[in-house]
C-alpha cells in the first residue's frame, strides 16, 4: 500500500504531490468537524437531560445497572451480593468557569460518539484509494464493523466498567472521618477516559485482523500469550470493581471473548492465505 497513490475512477492510479495528499486530507478532516459540530449542537440542544441522566447518572442508586444487578442477586437468591454499595460522595465545583469546562466538553466529546460513524468513513475514503483491490476486498464492512464494536464498547464502558469504578471509590475511605466531596472536572475526567477506552478496547478484533493480515501477529502466538493477557484482564478488572469475584467475572468475560474472537480471526486470515499461497504454487 502506497500512502500517496491515489485510484482514479478508470482504476488508474496517479500519484499525488504532498500539498495535494494534504489538501484532500484537510478536507476530510473539515467534514468530519462539521459533523462532530452538529453532534456537539444536538448534545448541547438536550443538555440538561444528557447531564443529569446520563453523565451523572451512575452517582444515582437508581441507575439502571445498580438496579440490574440488585435484581438478579435477588433472583438467583445471593441475596446482596450482585449488590452495589450505596453510593457515598458529592459534587462540587472550586474553579469559576468549571463547570463551563465541563459542559463544553461534554458536548463536544458526545459530538464526537455520535459522529463516530461519519468520522472513521471520512478517514476511511483518505486511505482506501490508496489500497489494493486485495486489501479493499478483504476490507469490506470495515465501517460498519469499527463502528458497532465502538458502540457496544461504549456502552460497555458507561453500564458496567463507569458503575464499578464510580461505586468502588465513592466507598473507599481510609478514614471514617474523611468524606469524599469530588469536584465535577475531576469526576468526568475519570468516567470520560472509562468510556471512551472501553470503545477502543472492543477494537481489538478488528486491530488483531489487520496484524495477521500483514504477519505481525499468528494464531499461534496468541494462544501462546492467553494465559498471560487474561492475567492483565483479571488484574484491570480486579482495580475497578468491588473485592468479590462474581463483580470481576462480569467485567472480565466480555474481554475474554474479545480475546478469544481475535484468534478465531487469525486463523481465518492464515488459512486464507495457506490457500492463496497453494493457489500461486500451483
């Protein structure tokens, strides 16, 4: 793959100066500001909603998670175990223009997710004239692909890693007589980077896919390493959720899977390219 050759529509290809290879990449780059701008004006529009229900929301005992688990503790008969804690913490803000800031990047970072979609096609429609037929037909659905596994991420971010952390540090106190009283900046500092990690993490399919295409990683090798990656999940995981195991299995399964989806996408790529190589031999 060459950056700067460019297809033409005949299937030609024509090689770009590098003020025109930065000229396309400007405009896309404009593209997806706009559409991160609109995003921005929709997330401003209902943003009394967004900030109480949704970005506070897990400082709420009626959260949808804390509910969630409170009834299926109750209906497998654990009793409080699945339970969280009720959470012990207020809000403040110590700076004059905080909660400003805050706002401002709420609805831009929400602009953002929103606009993920256009904004990885945008980048997208840079790169691919500049793939081969090969690696653009074993590319197809990427837009779709990244985007769903970055909203399921997400969501897995905001339901049950944000919940965890949120609920084990609002009840973490070295002493009785210290209270948590967190400033706004601070808290979504913390919950923002939880969110938007969580939907990078779920890339690691695709992010696998692309590494066995070009030989960096093997099917193999992945095997080899699993007992030593899930050893980094358990340990992560075992940071942001309560002491109990059940707590920890529920944020360390999905990433298990990922894990496990990766190597079933690694021997894909090699027996397709055992058999493209037994193709050229013959």
């Amino acid at each position: 793959m060459k950056l700067f050759n460019r297809n033409l529509g005949s299937g030609a290809k024509a090689e770009m100066s590098f003020f025109e290879h930065l000229d396309e990449l400007r405009g896309h780059l404009f593209k997806s500001a706009i559409a991160v701008t609109l995003g921005a004006i929709l997330m401003a529009i209902y943003n009394k909603l967004i900030v109480k229900n949704i970005l506070m929301g897990p400082t709420h005992q009626d959260f949808f998670t804390y509910r969630l688990l409170y009834k299926v503790s109750q209906h497998l008969g654990l009793g409080n175990k699945l339970s969280m804690s009720p959470i012990h913490v207020r809000m403040q803000s110590t700076e004059v223009a905080g909660q400003f800031g805050v706002y401002f990047n709420i609805i831009l970072i929400g602009g953002f997710i929103l606009a993920f979609p256009y904004v990885f096609r945008q980048f997208w429609k840079f790169i691919r004239p500049a793939l081969t037929t090969k690696e653009l037909k074993n590319s197809r659905g990427v837009i779709f692909w990244v985007s769903l596994l970055f909203f399921i991420g997400v969501l897995f971010g905001y339901f049950v890693v944000a919940p965890y952390t949120i609920n084990f540090f609002s009840n973490f106190s070295l002493d009785d007589n210290i209270e948590n009283i967190w400033t706004i900046a601070s808290y979504f500092n913390t919950i923002v980077p939880l969110i938007l990690g969580a939907g990078l993490a779920f890339q690691l399919p695709l992010v696998v896919f692309f590494l066995a295409k070009v030989g960096v990683v093997s099917a193999q090798y992945l095997r080899r390493v699993r007992k030593y990656a899930i050893l980094i999940m358990l340990i992560v995981t075992g940071i942001i959720t309560p002491p109990d195991m059940l707590s920890q299995i529920i944020c360390t399964v999905p990433l298990v899977v990922l894990y496990e989806i990766s190597i079933l996408l690694c021997v894909k790529v090699e027996k397709n390219n055992n058999k493209e190589k037994t193709i050229e031999w013959n």
